[in-house]
C-alpha cells in the first residue's frame, strides 16, 4: 500500500513543491489550502502522472472547518504517513510598535494556531498506530530577530518550540517530528507580506540566488526519507549567499 503525506498550504510555493516531490517519490497525497481551483488544477497534474490525490480546501484558522475536513476523510486515507504543516506566511514588515494588530492575528491564528490544529487532529493517530512523520516548515526567522520581523520571527520561534515539544511527547512512540528552517526562498512569500506589491517582492530577491520551494522539498523528503531509527530534528537551509535572518550578501 502507498503511504500518504498531507502538506497544507500545497497551492503555493514551498507546499506545492512538497506535493510534488512526495507524489514523484510514491506517495499518495493529500493536497489542502484555500484555493478550491488551484488544487484541483495541481490534483489533476499529479493524477495525470499516476498519483492518488485527494484535495481538502480548507482555511487552517477555522478549527470547525479543518476537523470536518480530517474526520470526514474517506477511510483509504485516513492512515496519513507524513504530515507537512507548511501552510502560512508573514504579513507585514513594520517596527513592532508600529505593526497592525490584523497582520498579527493572521499570522499567529495560521502559523502557531492552524499548525496546532492540524497537529491535533492528525498526530493521535500516527501515535495509535505507532508510525508517522511530523515536519513543520519554520524558518531562519525563528533563530533570530529581523528589523521588522518581530511577530512573524515570534511564530516561526514557536514553531521551533513546538517542534520540540511535540518530539518530546512522541519520544515513547516511532514517530519522528523535524523542524525544516529556510532562509530566502522564492515564492508568494514576499507578495504576501508586503500585501500584493510585486515590486517590493522581487525585490527581497534582487543580488542574490535565493532557493525555491523545490530545494526545500527536497530537505523535508531527506528527512522523512531517512531510515527507521533516525530522526532528523531540524534543518536550517540558506543560500549560499545569506549567512542569518538579518545578513545577506547581494550583489
Ligand atoms: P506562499 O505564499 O507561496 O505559500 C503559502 C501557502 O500557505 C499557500 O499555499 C497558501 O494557500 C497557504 N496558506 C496561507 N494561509 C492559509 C490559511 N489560513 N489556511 C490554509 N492555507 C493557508 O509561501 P511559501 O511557500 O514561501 O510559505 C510556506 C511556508 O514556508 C510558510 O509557513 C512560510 O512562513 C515558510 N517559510 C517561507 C520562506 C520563504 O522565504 N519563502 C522561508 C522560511 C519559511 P492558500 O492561499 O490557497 O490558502
Ligand atoms: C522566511 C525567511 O528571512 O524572510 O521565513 O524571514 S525570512
């Protein structure tokens, strides 16, 4: 039987790269996020290439939504192998004393709220069934402040407290729990933080490469692909050319 990987957030980015590299590599996936047209045009591609997909369009702040979407799966996929809790991003790049209360709801309800939901929804039965792979997309930007990062760096440090937490309370069971921590990587990210401008997006990628989605999908695929016995904890990945958070070397 094929093993199942759940990545929230695949419509985009980092996650979609995820569903993709977890489907080539034999997996059947479950492909969630808000955007009901852009996982039905990825499921159809996957199918197209022989994967089993099933899409749940949810909004990961909605709790009622997300338990429906887990509790109602169909029973050939309940048994989820892999859970990526990837759905999220950073919204707005203000001074904490400046900062807009919305932007700091959306971003504490979706990266620490929407990754505990799915958490608990999901992980009682990897525990059950004494097998399962937990990786949660956190970020350089939990090592370390940022000039303006302060809430979204606050998340993405709670996600490393999280990730522990939960390898700490699995430690009886097989279940293997990794904190995956990039650093620039080009996606909707930056669109999304600055609210739509595309122009100061490219921007935040100008005089350096900066990795894409894909190189990330490929360290959470390194560790969930790791044997048995090993549990890799944590990953912090950059490019060549950004050395933390606040130091980048552009051209
Ligand atoms: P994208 O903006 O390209 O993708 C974000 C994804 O999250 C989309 O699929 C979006 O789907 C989903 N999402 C956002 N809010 C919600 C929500 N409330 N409910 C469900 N899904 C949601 O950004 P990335 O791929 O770069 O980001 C993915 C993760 O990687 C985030 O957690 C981000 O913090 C982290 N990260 C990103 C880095 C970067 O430089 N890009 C570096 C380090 C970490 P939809 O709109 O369909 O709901
Ligand atoms: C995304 C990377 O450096 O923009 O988490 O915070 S950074």
């Amino acid at each position: 039987m094929k093993k199942i990987a759940l990545v929230t957030g695949a419509t985009s980015g980092i996650g979609e790269a995820c569903a993709r590299k977890f489907a080539e590599n034999g997996y059947n996936v479950i492909i969630t996020g808000r955007r009901v047209e852009v996982l039905d045009k990825l499921a159809v591609e996957l199918r197209g290439a022989g994967t089993e997909v099933l899409t749940l369009a949810f909004d990961v702040r909605d709790r009622e939504a997300a338990a429906a979407a887990i509790k109602g799966l169909p029973a050939e996929w309940q048994e989820i192998d892999v859970l990526v809790n990837n759905a999220g991003g950073a919204w707005g790049l203000e001074p904490e004393y400046t900062g807009s209360y919305d932007d700091w709801d959306t971003m504490i309800d979706t990266n620490i709220k929407g990754l505990l939901t799915m958490t608990r929804l999901i992980v009682p039965g990897m525990v059950e069934r004494d097998r399962g792979h937990v990786v949660n997309i956190g970020s350089v930007a939990g090592d370390a402040a940022y000039a303006g990062g302060n809430v979204y760096c606050a998340t993405k440090s709670a996600v490393k407290a999280l990730s522990d937490g939960l390898r700490i309370d699995v430690a009886h069971t097989s279940v293997r729990v990794t904190n995956i921590k990039p650093g620039l990587v080009e996606t909707n990210f930056s669109v999304t933080r600055f609210h739509g401008d595309k122009e100061r997006a490219d921007n935040v990628y100008k005089g350096i490469k900066p990795l894409t989605g894909k190189d990330i999908a490929e360290s959470v695929y390194y560790a969930v692909s790791a044997p048995a016995h090993v549990q890799v904890a944590e990953i912090l990945i950059l490019a060549t050319h950004q050395a933390s958070g606040s130091v980048i070397h552009r051209e």
